[in-house]
C-alpha cells in the first residue's frame, strides 16, 4: 500500500513535509474521473461515484479549511495536537480520516489509528459515515469497538471505539503499541475514560515519542486543555455560518414538555424549512414528548406535510441511524429529533434549522458518604446552552428556542458541566488502575482531581470485597476481578460462584444484570393479560432468580419475539444478554476458573445462589423495620420501597414481604424504589460478609441484630469439639473454610 492520502495522489515517500506537497497536489483531484481510474489506496479498488459525490461534500465543511494546518501538526514534532471547534463542522469524520492518511504514508510502521467517542452509539454511527466517506466496507478497513460488540478484523485501520474499551485495552497493552495515533474526540464530555486517558496517553508519550495523540474538544474547553498538555499546537476549525437566532421563553405556566409540543407544531404550522432539534431532560421525558407531538399531529393540516418524530437517546440503539436516513423524494418531511444530552456534541445534522432547547437535564449524581446515586434535575451548563445554540447555526442562519428566560441563563446556569469523575462511584475505576500498576492515585494525572473521599470510599470498597492486599495492591481475587467487563461486587460475585457450584446460573444472572432492563411497559389494554403472563415466570426466591428463569425461557424459545412481545420483554435486551454472557464465559474459560455444570432449580442450587451473591453485594443489604416494605440501608438511613415489579408484590395471593433483602441498584429520586431485590437470612450475611465491614457500619437496630448474631457464631466456633458430632464438626469446619475463602 503505497499510497496515500487523497486519491490519485502519487505515491507517497516517506519523509517531512510529503503529506503536505501531496495536499497542494491534490487540492483538485480529478472528480470527472478523467483518463484512468482512480484506486483507493487502502484496498486498491477504483473509487465509485458516491465517493466523490461525498467528497464535495466533505469539502464544504468548515474544518477542510485547517486540513493542511492539521497535517502540518501532526507531521510535526509535536506528540499531542489539539483541534477545537463548534459541533456541526466535522471534526469527528474528517480528522479520523486526515490521521489514517498520516499513518498510511508511514505504511503504519507506528500503528493503526484509533478514535474514542464518549458514547457508543456515537461510534457505531460515525464509523458507518467514515466508511462511506472513505468508500470502504465497515467491518474491514474501518471498524468500531463498543461494549459487547467488536466489528473490527486484522485489516482495520481506522477505528472508532468508545472511550471505556480502549482504557480498558489499556491493561493488557499500556502503551497502546498497535496504535500509531489516538485520536480523544469530544473531551469536553469529560466522561471518566476520557479524563483518565488524557492523563494516561501523557506517560505513554514519553515512552513512545513516535505515537500522536490528538484530543479534539469544543471553544470552551480548549484554554484548560491547553495548560494541561503543556501548551500545545492548536487547530482552530471556524463555525458552520452566522450565528441563529435566539429567542427566549419562560415555560412555567405550562410546563417544559407542553410548551416544547407547542414550539414544535407553531414552527411547521409557519412551514419553515428545516427540521426540529429538541433537548429534553431525559428518556422519560423524550418518550412522554413523543407521544404528544405524534397525538398532535394527527390533527394538522395534511397540506403542512408529514411530521416524522424520532426519540435519539441510548435506549434506542441501531434505531439512532434513523435520524440519518434519506428523506422522501417529494422533500415536504420534517423531522423532529426529540434528544438529551447525547446529542449535545454528537450526532450532527446539517438540516437542522431549529433548536428547543429546555435547559435541564436528569443526571445520576454518587454520592460516596451513603454508597447510593441521586437523581438530580439541574441546569444545564453555559457551553452546552451554547453547543446546543450551534447546531441552528449555518447559512442561512437559523433559529434557537430556550425555554427558560435569560436571567435564568445568567444567574442559574454554571459555566460547564461538572466533571463525571467528580458524580461517579470509582471503585471500578481504582480497579483498572491498580490493574496498571498505578498504587497511588496521586501517579494519575487528572484534569480535575477525584474528591479524596470517593477515592477512599472506593478503597474501603475494595478492600471489602478482598480485592486488596495489605499493601494496598491487587490481590489475587483482585487481579481476576479486574479481567471482567463488570462492576466490582459483581465480578466478586461471579468469582464466589465458582466456591459455591452455581456459576451457570450466576453468569447468566450476571449478564442480565449488565444489560439494559428487560421489562418493557405494556400497552393499557394488555396490562392485565401481560401480568399474567409474567407470573408464570416469577421465581418465589426472588427477583435475581426471576431474571434467571426469563433468560432461560429465552433461550428454550429459541430467541422468539412472538414470546418476547406476549410477556412484554425486550427481545434485544435479552440478545445482548446471550452476547454478554458468552463474552464472561469466555473469560472465565481463559483464566481457568472452574464452570459448574447448571443446577437451577433445586434447594441447594438457591442457597448457593444466594452466599455468591452476597460475597459480592453484602454492601447492598436492607431490612424492613416496620414488617409493612420500609426498607432501610445497612450503610445509611434512607429509606426504601420495593420496585412495583418485584416478584414480592406480583405475586398472588399477596404473602409476606421478606424481612432482609439483597438489591441490585438503589437511586434516590421521586420513587425511591430498589431494583432486583431477593430475600437473604442474615445468618448468612453473618457468615459471608467480613467481621470488620459489619462492625463499621453506623449504628442501628439493625446493626445491632447482625452483631447478636455474630457473638452467637463465634461462639459456636469456639466450643470445643466433643467426641459424639466429630464427624458432623469436622465438615462444618471444611465447610466455613470453602465459605470463607473468597473474603
């Protein structure tokens, strides 16, 4: 592969200042395809129409203008180049391409070239543009990397991957040698992967000068950026056109979605061109927006022209390609995208002409001191108001909607958003770093650092879980816990299956933890019918024993959607599963940890269940106080309620609720509901969790049963043996050595 860059290009000698002459050269490549025909460098076929049909295109974007100022850099001596830009102008499809020409004329002899995104769906959506720019098959030359699903192979050269797939290529590769350039695209995101790789790629530099790292982010950002990779080259990319027009309105009688549905039908009500760009605070909202601007425009005029509605947030999956897809030939379809957070810096459409937006956003905010997430409904911060404000930006100009006034603007909302390191439990994250030998946190370099008390919170986290030495390093439970894709207490969950026999059946639990919630709200009229139907699969042990039974139904339905649909669960979801689960067995199988053959459904089989479940999760216990579902925190005083689709509640006739229950997730907010709850004795949870974790929680009557109950085991274990139960004694012994091994 001798050519490079732009085609038609001779081919490329290695050597400074080459990729610069071949840019003079080809600043009018041949797109009447004149005399012979022109190859792709990259798979040595001709270039087809299309490719020069999307070359004009590419051609108009506001960042072709710093191309040669972009290759002058990175033919350069400088490792780290940073590009800054307004969203819109297509940074995250040319630059890729501009670095794999780079990396073509060195016949990648440094490596491959590699772009993170902060959202997965915004890999697997730019990889297929880039592929079609570059009139290569995705899968082969390009390809994307995101959690459960990999479409690359040995002839990628370019590929996009989120940005938590390559921290964790990390630990097998810490210098990232396959790689001759890393591209950080949208790193004023500042997801944690990004942040930590940011500081990360800095030590890497200093081992491999050959490698670049180019980190893209937007204007507001760029001056912090800048002082934190010591002052490097900057590559300004100029707006897409004029600035829109902005309109404020205060949303308070009606309400933000009502007055965002009103917005949306007066703009094609007035049939302005362009389409519609809504931001909202969250999926809940998306949803509820999208059923009233559907219901609404049933009513309008015919004449105004179809109004096409599509909700854009991760839930969606594939489905976000639709918001790219051709529109009709008659051209009188409008658009709504009806968004969140996701679409603050991805996702751009150059049609856009209208943006609403509410100003608010629902983020989860983990709060170390009671080990829980909050949902939290704030502001949005003034770079995304003004993110957002771009993407009506061009020529001719368009319009934003804010609907909130502009004292709001001023006095309420914060100058950016806060980082995610600062809102996010960390103790997977201390886990990948002590994977890569970082003892201290103070070795990593942060943009912002991590608050002292989560980073402690996290430790103790660990340690509980004996993941830690007495030196603060890995252990050896901590260095397998590591290879899993999973959360930590689930990972030592997983590991304490293969004590207790039950790890076909905590495997599959575990990857239906891991993906998205299978439950999908059924229509009104088949509520009644769909409960029904659900009950059949309930398991009296618990909800972690129900989500066993569906994906095994699943399964013995042979994936049928006609099954999905009839119990209202999500057949893609319970896909992902499978894929999920494959991928932790595969793991398991690599570093040889024991698989036990399946046993699900038997008495022993549910207490195995349980004692792996609570070695992982017995910081994620609580108690009923009142016998009537108040459930309190071991950990702290909030109080909780079992979720409306607990096996508990669902189950007929009505029973007990169970005393001490084990949970999944718990996020304070309106319901203050738990999710994924099953029923444990605290004898076992005596018996499991560590004596120090339950001496340091704070007091309680709670507290106060767990310590009775542990005074009454010690001093079981410390009568001596008589002659008459030696036999029984000396397997009760072998037995607390088998339970304990994993603490």
């Amino acid at each position: 592969m001798a050519g490079c860059g732009a085609p038609g290009s001779p081919p490329r000698q290695s050597g400074p200042g080459s990729a610069l002459e071949e840019e003079e050269e080809d600043d009018d490549p041949a797109l009447g395809c004149d005399g012979d025909l022109e190859v792709n460098p990259y798979d040595g076929l001709p270039f087809s129409s299309r490719y020069y049909e999307l070359l004009r295109q590419r051609r108009e974007l506001p960042v072709w203008t710093t191309k040669y100022s972009f290759m002058e850099h990175l033919e350069g001596n400088s490792g780290i180049i940073l590009v800054s830009g307004p969203p819109g102008t297509g940074k995250s499809t040319q630059i890729p391409q501009w670095c794999a020409e780079y990396a073509l004329s060195l016949q990648f002899a440094h490596g491959l070239v590699a772009c993170t995104q902060p959202h997965s769906l915004a890999a697997l959506s730019l990889s297929l543009r880039v592929a079609d720019e570059m009139d290569l098959n995705l899968g082969h030359e390009v390809g994307y990397c995101v959690p459960h699903e990999d479409c690359c192979t040995t002839e990628t050269i370019l590929r996009y991957c989120s940005d938590e797939m390559l921290l964790r290529e990390m630990t097998s590769d810490p210098l990232l040698r396959q790689y001759g350039v890393v591209v950080l695209d949208e790193a004023q995101e500042r997801t944690v992967p990004t942040d930590v790789l940011l500081g990360l790629l800095k030590d890497v530099l200093r081992q491999r000068p050959a490698l670049k790292v180019v980190v893209v982010t937007s204007p507001a950002m760029e001056e912090r950026l800048r002082a934190f990779c010591g002052d490097p080259p900057v590559v300004r990319v100029p707006g897409p056109g004029p600035p829109p027009q902005l309109l404020y309105r205060d949303p308070l009688a009606r309400g933000r979605i009502a007055a965002a549905c009103q917005a949306v039908l007066d703009i094609h009500r007035r049939q302005e061109p362009g389409h519609i760009l809504l931001f909202l605070a969250s999926e809940e909202e998306i949803a509820e927006c999208c059923g009233a601007i559907q219901t609404e425009a049933v009513a309008l005029n015919p004449g105004l022209g179809p109004l096409l509605v599509l909700p854009l947030h991760p839930g969606v999956g594939r489905a976000a390609q639709k918001v790219y897809e051709a529109l009709e030939e008659s051209g009188r379809e409008r658009r709504v995208i009806v968004t969140h957070w996701l679409a603050d810096s991805s996702f751009s459409l150059g049609t856009v002409r209208f943006v609403i937006d509410s100003g608010l956003e629902l983020r989860n905010v983990y709060n170390p001191r009671i080990r829980a997430e909050s949902q939290v409904l704030r502001p949005i911060s003034k770079s995304q108001a003004e993110s957002r404000m771009q993407r009506a930006a061009g020529s001719p100009p368009g319009t934003c909607l804010r609907l909130y006034s502009e004292a709001f603007y001023e006095q309420r909302l914060p100058p950016s958003p806060a980082p995610h390191v600062s809102e996010t439990s960390l103790s997977r994250l201390v886990l990948l770093l002590k994977r890569l030998d970082i003892a201290d946190m103070g070795q990593c370099d942060f943009l912002d650092r991590p608050a002292p008390e989560s980073l402690m919170q996290a430790l103790e986290d660990l340690d509980y879980l004996a993941a830690l030495d007495d030196d603060g390093n890995l252990s050896e439970v901590g260095i397998i816990m590591s290879e899993f894709p999973l959360d930590p207490q689930l990972a030592k969950a997983l590991i304490a299956s293969c004590e207790f026999d039950c790890v076909e059946e905590m495997v599959s639990l575990a990857a239906m933890l891991t993906a998205s919630p299978c439950f999908v709200p059924p229509s009104t009229h088949l509520e009644e019918a769909v409960t029904m139907r659900r009950r059949a699969l309930l398991h009296p042990d618990g909800d972690h024993f129900t989500l066993i039974n569906i994906f095994n139904a699943f399964q013995q339905h042979k994936a049928d959607e006609g099954w999905c649909r009839k119990h209202a669960v999500s057949g893609e979801a319970l896909r992902l599963a499978g894929i999920v689960r494959a991928e932790l067995l595969e793991v398991m199988q690599r570093i040889e940890l024991p698989v036990s053959p399946p046993a699900f459904g038997t008495d022993a089989n549910v207490l195995n269940i349980q004692r792996a479940l609570i070695s992982g999760y017995f910081l994620k216990v609580a108690r009923d106080i009142d016998g009537s579902g108040n459930y309190v925190m071991l950990t702290h005083k909030h109080v909780a309620h079992l979720p409306p689709a607990c096996c508990y509640l669902l189950r007929q006739p009505p029973q007990r609720l169970p005393p001490w229950v084990l949970y999944h997730e718990f996020t304070i907010s309106q319901d203050n509901c738990l999710r994924v709850v099953s029923e444990i004795q605290p004898q076992m949870l005596v018996e499991l969790a560590p004596q120090y974790y339950l001496s340091n929680l704070p007091p309680s009557e709670s507290r106060d049963l767990l310590m009775e109950l542990r005074e009454k085991v010690v001093a079981v274990e410390d009568v001596p043996a008589v002659p008459e139960p030696l036999g029984e004694a000396a397997g009760g012994e072998d037995e607390e050595r088998e339970v304990c091994v994993l603490q």
